[in-house]
C-alpha cells in the first residue's frame, strides 16, 4: 500500500473509515501488546477488521 503509487503512498495517511474507532483502538492495541480484552459481542467486529487489514500487515502472507 505504501511502497505503490496509491493515494496512502502520496499522502503518508490511510483512510479507515470502514471502522469504528472503538474496533481500531481495539486492534492498535491487540498489535502493540499482543493481547487485547474486548467484550464478546465486539469480538466479531475486530477479528473482522483484522481480517480485512491483515493484507497491510503481512502482505507476503507470512
């Protein structure tokens, strides 16, 4: 996303607007610490938003 010639890659920014900020937090924090506690109803829509993203994490699929 950020080494092509896309709008993320000019700008330096990427819009996520797809998801809550609750389930971003969620996700930051899940990546920074390894871990994360989330009440069961919001699961679903972290490991949603995990799944759409995991493309930018690991994008060789490692």
């Amino acid at each position: 996303m950020f080494a092509s010639n896309k709008e993320e890659n000019r700008t330096g920014s990427c819009k996520m607007s797809e998801i809550s900020t609750w389930t971003l937090d969620a996700l930051l924090r899940f990546l920074y610490y390894g871990f994360v506690g989330i009440p069961m109803d919001q699961a679903p829509d972290v490991l949603e938003a995990a799944e759409q993203y995991y493309e930018l994490l690991d994008p060789k699929g490692h």
